[in-house]
C-alpha cells in the first residue's frame, strides 16, 4: 500500500491510496504511539 495523499478530515487523517480509497482514519494520538513504537525499535 502506497499512501498517496493523507487528508484532515473531522474524524482524523485519512489515509488513501493512488485511487482515492479510503484505507482507513488515523486520530493523531494513533499516529504518535506509532512515531513512538517506531523510535523504540531502532537500534
């Protein structure tokens, strides 16, 4: 999956592909764990 454009909608991020479908919404606190969980795992 290639995350092509990324909106702000009212329910969070939405996360789409090349076609415009819709993968899924992200809430910013989703994506901080992530950021976080990602700074972890580095050596």
């Amino acid at each position: 999956m290639t995350v092509v454009r990324v909106d702000r909608g009212g329910h969070g991020i939405e996360v789409r592909d090349a076609r415009g479908q819709v993968w899924g919404y992200l809430k910013p606190a989703d994506v901080l764990g992530m950021v976080r969980r990602a700074r972890r795992e580095q050596p």
